[in-house]
C-alpha cells in the first residue's frame, strides 16, 4: 500500500514539474490567429498623433434617455461612453472605438486590426504551451481615478461578481473558465477548463477591471446613479440623469504616456445630449449646438446636408470607407413564438420584403443586400458545400433544410415597381405547405385563426422601410402592425424576449468566435438579456458554432463559418435587410484628425480640437 501510495505521488510531482517546466510565453499582445501587426516595443498606435494637441470640448447626441451607470448589469439603460470598445458585453464584437469611456480593460484592441489585443491595463501577459491558463501582470502605475490602484483581486472580484450579478449572459461568454486565483497583488491568473477555445485568452483580456472599495456596500444588481470611479481617461464631471452627462479628462489618467494612450482621448471635456427625437437632434447640430453626427439614415444624407453651414464649408461632410466584417442585419423572427416556429412561414415572410423597391423608392440607392451572416468577408457561404464543409454538416443531414446540401443561398430579386406578384405567389405556396389559407382576405389555420404579430422597433427612422413591409404581410392576409417603443422599453422587452420580430444586427470580426455563442447557442436562447434574438437553438449550429470557436487554422475557421452561414441562411431565422461599406459623418470643422485611413474607416477616438478652426467656428455660430 504504501508503494503505491510512494508511485502515485511520485507521478503527481513529476506531472506537476513538467507543467511547471512548461515553456511559456511572455508577450504584450495577443492575436486569435496569426500575429500581432505591431512589434514588442511600438511607441504608439501607427494611425494617431503621437503630438496631437489635448484640450478643447466636443458635444455629442444620442437618442432616448439612460438612468444607470452600470452596464453589466440587466435593469436600467446605462449612459452612453462608459466603457472602452473592448471591454467584453453580451452582443459585442470587441472592435470599433468610442470616447469618453470610464473603465478600461487588462487588454485594448487596435482600430487597425482584428482580432488582435495590446497590454493596456496589464504590462504582460503569460500564456504556456498548452494554454491551459492565462496570467496578467498589472502595470504598476494602473490607477482608478480616485488614485487607489488597480490591483489583481480587483480584477478577480470584477470577474466573480459579473458571473453572479451581471447580465446573465456574462455565464456564455466566460463559460470555458474554470477559476480565478491572484498569485500577487498585481499577478492574476484565470485557468481554462480546456485549450480548445482559442479565443479564450483575448475575451478574459477584455474583462472590464471594476473598483472593489467603490462598488463595496451597493447592491450590484441595482441601477447605479451615483458618478462611478473608473481607470479610463475620462471621469464622470457632471450628469442630468436622463437628459445629458459631462466626461473630463482625468489629467492623472495613467496611460497617457503609454503606447496604447498616446495621440488618443484628447478632448478636455465630452457632453453627451440626449434626445427624445432623432429629428431634433439633426436641428441641434445644424443650430451648431452639436459638433458632430454619424449619419445612418439614408435620405437625411441624401437630402438634409444642404444648410448654409455646409455650403459655406463651417460643416464638412464625408463617407468614410470602411474594410470591416459586415455581419448582417435584418427583421429577426423570434422562433419562441409559434407562428414563427415553422420554416417555411419564416421562408415565406422573407419572401415578402421587396428590398429593390425599398432601396430606390426610401434609400436613394445606397445599400445593397445583405446575403450572408459573414458578409464583406471570405468566409461567407457564396457557393455549394465544398468537402471540408460537407464534413461538418454530414451528422446532422437529417435535420437540416435538404437546400443547404444543393442550392446557393439566394433572396428574391424585384424589377422595383413595388408589384411584386410573383413573391407573392410564392409566399403563399409556402404559407400553403406550413397548414395556413387565405379566407375572406385573412390568412387562417387550420383553426381558422388569423396570421398576426408585431415588429418592434425603438428608432423613428425604421418605420419608414418598416411600414411598406407590413402592408405587403397585409395584403396577403396578415395582421402584421409596427409596435413603437421607447429605448429603455425596448431595452427591457428584448433582455425578456418579449416581442414577436424585431430589427437586429449581428456585427462580425474578422475571426470570429466566442461571441457566436451569445448569438446562436441554445444556452444563449434561454439566458435573459442574451443576443440570441431569434431563438436559434439547433444541434448544429451549436456544434458549427463550437467547431468555429476551437478552430485553430484559417481553413478549418473559413469551412465551419461558411457551415454555419448556410445552415443560419437556410433556416430563414431573419429576413436580410441592408448594409454599405462606408460611414457617413458630418461635423464642425473644428477639430484636427490624423490623414492615415484605417480599417475601422473612422477613428474619433484620436480626433482632437484644433484651436485654431475652433475659434474661428465657434465665433462663428456663437458659441465662446
């Protein structure tokens, strides 16, 4: 007994020598696939001004209202800018830039690359040969912005107490940790239940760093209304709650000089006016009350930016070209509904919107549609089944549609007169198969109970395309009616899956991955405040979405992608609506912005007031 007691421990120690003598990486950037593009030791982002001048103000607008400065959490509507675009939230993508945020992250994405994160917070980061763990080492001049320093068990009582009281699907997103441990007081270290979720390291790397001693004695489930302390470069200054908040640059703020702060967040003050009216908001800025607007509605770019201001040159107006992943967007039918449980009524709903008239009649030709989950990307499903993908999809034939396996995905083409009698008829023959009849101008079951639902919307501007959709479901017999709501309503109705259909988008990343899981799993259908918004929860999809997320090579990425495109395509879950390949921004001719283009199209973040055009804009429209 005690020899095999003697052997036992002996492999014990032997196995836990060999982990410890494992080589490990110490790295200050992380990439999902490939390498980072910028070297160890970069000064700075290659797309700022590293002398780009601080100072000055800028006022923004959004729309509706906020009564929560807590946004992990899943009562209230939390202000707009509070945390950096990296910081990990239910429904994000980790890309794209904001100003004005409160909270950092241990790890920063670059707007140049996907995929790819940069030591921000932490110094370094460690990774062992079987990335069966990652560990953070905290910069040692990382302070919150009441000068209590960031230190390791804040980063592990943040990561504990998003699990318990945050967003219910904070669960999905850190579903492969298995624990926590601080070995220091600026050492963490999150332990994998695998080493197959390739992505793993760059989500913890996106973990929010929250400050223990503020939110100690709140209860964390309950909106926040009080300032919050943060690490980020700006801090709360004043608030109307509801109506507008104030940011100020913290002038301590710690990683001014770091290469992952210089040449950015360069506004002294940012104000964020709220407004109950999209409408109003576009008169604010041409009154010179806001100083500048990204412009996502077709006509107004079309047609309102022809004010004195912008023929005088005070406003500049510009489509920046972007190179990013368009995703999709589209009217999401929640599958949770039974009207919307059979697919040939999804199919046959889809059928009905007629996106050419759309396009000329509302849009002045500006979009195309949309016909992939992975658009503007190599991994789009753009043609039949290759063996990779059939390799994938084979266990599952039985339950998927037969068309994934022979047909190339494709929507129905108009000519635009918005007489499109033969969707129409195809419509039908579908509704036809799925047990519904047309009787006496309505379409019946077999119970002789009307077709009827809802589309949600909480912007003005989606009603325009919206309308002529539901008259369409109308004439085929369909008790189809806009239901508009409020922002907070919608925020609310949402998180409960509380809605018949809905607009969403579902934006991508150049490799994507974890975040699939929030959208598609059925894990994600059943948790509250998830972006699963249509319901998905299909055997393959969660076994397509897992192949994506372990994929450990570009190819075996591109073939379960394109998998999962095809099977998401030909289960009719959204009917596909729009997208460009350009951001439309309007602004004041205030403000400096360095020339190199990136990929992200447009990067505010590293804008900053020339003082020079400021005064002679601001005498200009009155304002000192």
């Amino acid at each position: 007994m005690r020899v095999a007691i003697y052997l036992l421990l002996s492999l014990l120690l032997a196995s836990t020598a060999w982990a410890d003598s494992m080589p490990v990486v110490k790295t200050n950037a992380l990439a999902v696939l490939g390498d980072p593009a910028l070297p160890p030791d970069f000064p700075h982002f290659p797309y700022v001004n590293p002398n780009a001048p601080k100072g000055g103000s800028v006022t923004l607008a959004t729309i509706g209202a906020y009564d929560n400065f807590n946004p992990f959490i899943l009562r209230g509507t939390a202000a707009f800018g509070l945390v950096s675009p990296w910081v990990v939230l239910p429904g994000g993508s980790g890309a794209g830039t904001t100003i004005g945020h409160v909270w950092e992250s241990l790890m920063t994405g670059s707007a140049d690359e996907g995929s790819t994160a940069y030591a921000h917070l932490a110094e370094s980061v460690e990774l062992p040969a079987d990335k069966m763990w990652v560990a953070f080492h905290l910069r040692p001049q990382a302070h919150f912005s009441d000068g209590t320093p960031v230190t390791a068990e804040d980063v592990a009582w943040t990561y504990r107490t998003l699990l318990a009281h945050g967003r219910p699907a904070m669960k999905i997103q850190f579903a492969d940790v298995a624990d926590v441990t601080v070995e220091g007081p600026r050492r963490v270290v999150f332990h994998f239940r695998s080493n197959q979720n390739r992505d793993l390291p760059l989500v913890v790397g996106g973990l929010p760093v929250l400050p223990e001693h503020f939110f100690k004695g709140r209860d964390f489930e309950a909106p926040l209304t009080d300032a919050p302390i943060g690490s980020g470069p700006y801090r709360v200054a004043n608030f109307d709650l509801g109506r507008s908040i104030t940011y100020e640059r913290d002038p301590n703020w710690w990683a001014v000089k770091m290469p992952t702060g210089i040449g950015t967040n360069n506004f002294d003050r940012v104000r964020i006016e709220y407004f109950r009216d999209a409408t109003v908001a576009m008169e604010a800025f041409k009154a010179g009350q806001i100083d500048i607007r990204s412009e996502n509605i077709s006509k107004n770019w079309a047609t309102a930016y022809d004010f004195p201001a912008v023929k005088s040159g005070q406003v500049v107006t510009h489509s920046f070209m972007h190179h990013l992943p368009g995703g999709i967007q589209g009217y999401a039918m929640n599958t949770r509904r039974a009207v919307f449980a059979d697919r040939r009524v999804r199919q046959a709903i889809a059928m009905l919107f007629d996106f050419e008239w759309t396009n000329k009649a509302l849009f002045y030709g500006a979009y195309s549609r949309t016909k992939s989950y992975f658009s503007n990307s190599d991994l789009a499903s753009s043609r039949l089944p290759e063996a990779d993908e059939l390799a994938l999809l084979e266990p599952f034939k039985s339950g998927l549609p037969a068309e994934a396996f022979t047909t190339v995905f494709s929507l129905p083409v108009t000519d635009g007169s918005g007489n499109n009698r033969e969707q129409m008829r195809q419509a039908l023959a579908l509704f036809k198969e799925a047990g519904w009849t047309i009787k006496d101008r309505k379409l019946v079951d077999a119970n002789g109970q009307q077709m009827h639902f809802s589309v949600l919307l909480d912007e003005p501007s989606l009603e325009r395309p919206t309308l002529p959709f539901t008259e369409i479901l109308q004439k085929v017999g369909i008790d189809a009616q806009v239901r508009m709501v409020d922002p907070a309503q919608y925020q609310h109705l949402t998180d409960d899956f509380d809605y018949d259909m809905t607009i969403i988008v579902y934006p991508q990343s150049d490799v994507p991955g974890n975040e699939l899981r929030d959208y598609f799993s059925c894990a994600a259908a059943k948790a509250q405040g998830s972006f699963n918004i249509s319901g998905v929860c299909d055997p393959a999809v969660d076994a397509l979405v897992e192949k994506i997320v372990t994929a450990q090579t570009r190819p075996a990425l591109t073939a379960a992608a394109r998998a999962l495109d095809r099977v998401l395509l030909w289960n009719w879950y959204l009917v596909p609506n729009w997208g460009n390949l350009q951001f439309n921004v309007a602004w004041w001719d205030r403000f400096g912005k360095p020339e190199q283009h990136v990929r992200e199209g447009v990067n505010f973040d590293s804008w900053w007031v020339d003082p020079a055009k400021a005064a002679a804009i601001d005498t200009a429209r009155g304002r000192h």
